[in-house]
C-alpha cells in the first residue's frame, strides 16, 4: 500500500518534467545547479556545447537521494573523450526511481571547438519509463544542443536546450517530454572566486533564476553557495580537488520537502 501511495504522488508530483533533469554533478548542485558554463565531464549532459572545451579525458559518477527518500534517488555516470583536433565525445547514463516508477537514459554527445573562444555541441538522448502494475514501458529518444562562448577570460556564456526535439510521450492531451532552454553566465572575479547566473524555462513553467557562487580558499578546497527561484530552495557544497581525482558533496534544502544530499567522484586522465 505504502508503494502505491508513492507510486501515486511519483504521478502527480513530477509528470512535467520526467526524463529531462536539469543538470547532473554535485559540483553544479553546490552552486545552485548552474553548470552551463562548466566544461567538465558533466558537460557530456549539462551543455554539449562546453564539452567542446573539455581539456582531458575523465570519467565521473554522481549520486542525489531527493528529499532523503530513497525512491527518489538518482545515479548518474558521465563519460568525456577529449581529442586534440576532432572534437570531444561525451556519454551519460543517469537511472532515477524505484521498482514501480524507473526513469532511465542514456546519451551521446558531441562538441567541439568552432573558433578561438566559440564551441558548439549536440546530443542524442535515449529514454525509458518502467512503470509497474501492468503499465508496461515506454520507450524514446530526444535531442539536445548547447553553445558555450568564452566572451574573455574572465567572461564565459552558455546556451543549452533539451529536448528540442519535442518528443512525444502519448498522444493523450498531446503529452511530451519537457523542452528546457537554458541561458548562463559565469564571472570570475579571481582565481580564487566565481559567480554563476543562470535562467532556465520550460515551455509550460515559469522562469527558474538560478545563482551561486564558487570561492577557492585553498589550494584542494572549494566552497559552493547557490540559491533558485522556482522553486525556492537554497544550496551549499565543497569540493576537494586532488591532481587528477575530484570528490563534490553538496545538498539543496526546500522550505516544505527538505533535504536533497548529493556526492560525486570524478577522475581526469593525464590525457
């Protein structure tokens, strides 16, 4: 009874945005889930187009329990292949839900660098919804793109849409995955602090203002502060970067369904 129930508000609370999650990565949760400018692993989901920026090889994984329900857990694995004249290919597998209601996709990216300060990417997504109690599943695909241009080095813009192909998930009431269009900025005033601002709508929801920022007291330390707009919540992480190994852990807090705590690993090749 107690897995119905849940199943139940699984239906109700999330229908508009199922299979297309905002952003991926604890780095990014840390700093308000901003994460358009970043060319990290991450960005084989985030933005494709900041993967064209990736400068080594890495793989990450990454973990988010939402709200502290376990059935509301989310893992996510990033992979990016970094090319000295071809361009970086991206992969991603993300998994979210329990038994009775399981979300999963996987992805391919592309970017690559278009001019000195301009790269441009595109991804293809493949999704599937297992919904229990003789639901079945569904499964589609869906495309994506993004644009990061480095306006100087200090200034830095991203652009992504999801789903811009607008797939359909069934024909009643003409259901389809979210369209989700993203603009972002980032501001280093030094190396040892930067400010992210992103805006970030779907076709049906109002404008989500995301912000936080990033500062650098230590050489392996880093502190994250973030804030949203729609819906309210607040967010705090840190960060420590060892060479080649990165560990993220941040959580975000909504004033009416708590805590959502999330943990991410990266690891970047020499090359």
């Amino acid at each position: 009874m107690k897995n119905l129930f849940l199943l139940t508000y699984l239906l109700l609370a999330f229908q508009g945005w199922s299979q297309v999650y905002p952003q991926i990565g604890a780095r990014s949760a840390g700093i308000g889930a901003t994460s358009l400018t970043f060319s990290d692993v991450y960005s084989a989901y985030n933005n494709p187009g900041a993967l064209g920026a990736l400068e080594k090889t890495a793989v990450g994984v990454n973990y988010e329990n939402r709200y502290l329900l376990k059935e509301l857990s989310t893992q996510a694995l990033a992979f990016g292949y970094h090319t000295e004249n071809n361009g970086n290919i991206g992969l991603h597998f993300q998994q979210y839900g329990f038994e009775l209601y399981r979300e999963m996709q996987i992805g391919l990216s592309y970017g690559l660098k278009l001019s000195d300060r301009f790269f441009g990417g595109v991804g293809f997504n493949f999704h599937r919804i297992h919904l229990a109690e003789n639901y079945g599943n569904k499964n589609t695909a869906s495309g994506s793109l993004g644009i990061l241009y480095k306006a100087t080095d200090n200034l830095h813009f991203g652009m992504r849409v999801l789903n811009i192909s607008r797939t359909k998930l069934a024909d009643y009431e003409d259901e389809r995955l979210p369209t989700t269009f993203g603009l972002g900025v980032t501001y280093h005033f030094s190396e040892k602090v930067l400010w992210n601002i992103e805006a970030e709508k779907t076709i049906v929801q109002p404008v989500n203002v995301k912000t936080g920022l990033e500062i650098h007291p230590h050489e392996i330390i880093y502190i994250r502060l973030g804030v949203n707009s729609y819906p309210f919540q607040s967010a705090f992480g840190f960060g420590l970067n060892l060479d080649q190994l990165q560990f993220d852990l941040a959580t975000t807090w909504h004033s009416t369904l708590g805590m959502s705590p999330s943990a991410g690993l990266t690891y970047r090749f020499n090359k």
